[in-house]
C-alpha cells in the first residue's frame, strides 16, 4: 500500500542526472510504501504532474525535492513563498520574471513535515543535514508553495514538504569544479530517514534551528 509521494526533478542547467530523481527512485525502489514519481523541470507542467501523481497515488505524506547545487547538506526547507523570479530558463526555455505561483494566494506556506526532527534523524543517520529557510526562486519553490496550497484546498489530511538535495560526486567531478557533493546512495538513506521521521512525529522538536542570515 502506497502511503508515501516522493518526487524529484528531471536534470535541468545542463546536467546530465538529477540526484534528487536518482535518490528518490532508489529510495522507492526498496519500500512497498513509497512511489516516486519524476517531475518535469517546467514552471507550466510541474505543478499539474504533481496533482496527477497525488490524485492517482492518495498518500498521506508527500516529500518534493530538489537538486541545490553547492549547498553541502540535505536541507529540509521550512518556508514557501508565493514568488517565481527565474534566474535561468526551465526545460521548456519559459523564464517568468516577479510572478505569483498561485494568484491570490497567501504569500508563503510551512512545511507541515517536522522539519527540525528530520534534520535530527538524518544526522544521526550520520549524514549532514539542516534547516533551510529559503528554497529559492525556481522550479523548486514553485513546486513546494504549489504542492502546500494543493495541501491546504483540496488535500487537507494530507501532510508535505520539501528537501533539497546537493549534487552527485559524479556531477562534481564532471564538472570539474570544487563544489561540495553527496553520494546518491547516502542521500537515499537521509530521504529514508525523513520520511520514517515525518510518518511517526507530527510534532517538531522544540531545539534552535534558526539563521542569522
Ligand atoms: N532544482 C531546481 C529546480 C529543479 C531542481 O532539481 C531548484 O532548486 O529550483
């Protein structure tokens, strides 16, 4: 029985993979409870792919991610805003400029995963993780302030969020830059460890998570 949506993207920027995708499908790969499902890096078919694959699938939990080149951990984001301001083109060449996700809508969303716990548990899993406050203005964010105001209209017993993930020591090497990296298999095992974390806690940690910046 599926209870769990995990979606990553489909490669975007010129990569070749997309690790958030390669965590993702590993992850599914081994747990009945868990589908993952590859989203397009498209601001116009991102969002209606993830109401279809939520429709067809009806989990309790939905986990989004995302690749954050150059970020060293996995980070749970805890805040959506209502704002696409591309820096680069998507898949399909679109770049929206200073527009609204959802028109009308609030202009942020939280996360309703228990995101200090599951930071927690991927540490202890022994794999580096932190609270993000911030999951950008791309893709990445369109799809989790969509996927919470999807939440919150039509899906209210539904809980979800977002993570982000670093790139692939593959990708880095190829590159041939400096950039801090993860092994796909250790960001599978801190995916792991955050959903089994968001199924068994529904409320989060009272421990200091903050930014100062
Ligand atoms: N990362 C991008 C979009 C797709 C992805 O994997 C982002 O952070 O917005």
């Amino acid at each position: 029985m599926v209870k769990v949506l995990v979606t990553g993207f489909a490669p975007f920027g010129g990569e070749a993979v997309n690790p958030s995708w390669q965590a993702v499908s590993a992850l599914a790969a081994g747990r009945d409870d868990v589908v993952a499902v590859e989203l397009p890096c498209e601001f116009d078919a991102s969002l209606p792919a993830l109401r279809k694959a939520i429709e067809q699938h009806g989990p309790a939990l939905v986990v989004c991610t995302g690749q954050a080149g150059g970020r060293p951990d996995v980070t749970p984001e805890r805040v959506a805003i209502n704002l696409v301001d591309a820096r680069i083109p998507d898949n399909a060449g679109t770049q929206p400029v200073d527009v609204p996700v959802i028109a009308d809508g609030p202009a942020a969303y939280f996360s309703t995963l228990p995101v200090k716990a599951c930071v927690a548990a991927i540490r202890d899993a022994g794999v580096p993780a932190s609270v993000s406050h911030t999951a950008g203005t791309y893709v990445c964010n369109q799809v989790f302030y969509g996927l919470m105001h999807l939440l919150a209209t039509d899906f209210p017993g539904t809980r979800g969020g977002f993570v982000h993930v670093p790139y692939s020591p593959e990708q880095v090497a190829a590159a041939g830059t400096g950039a801090p990296s993860l092994d796909v298999s250790r960001t599978a095992g801190a995916l792991a460890a955050l959903v089994d974390t968001a199924l068994a806690v529904t409320e989060d940690l009272a421990v200091p998570a903050g930014a100062l910046h």
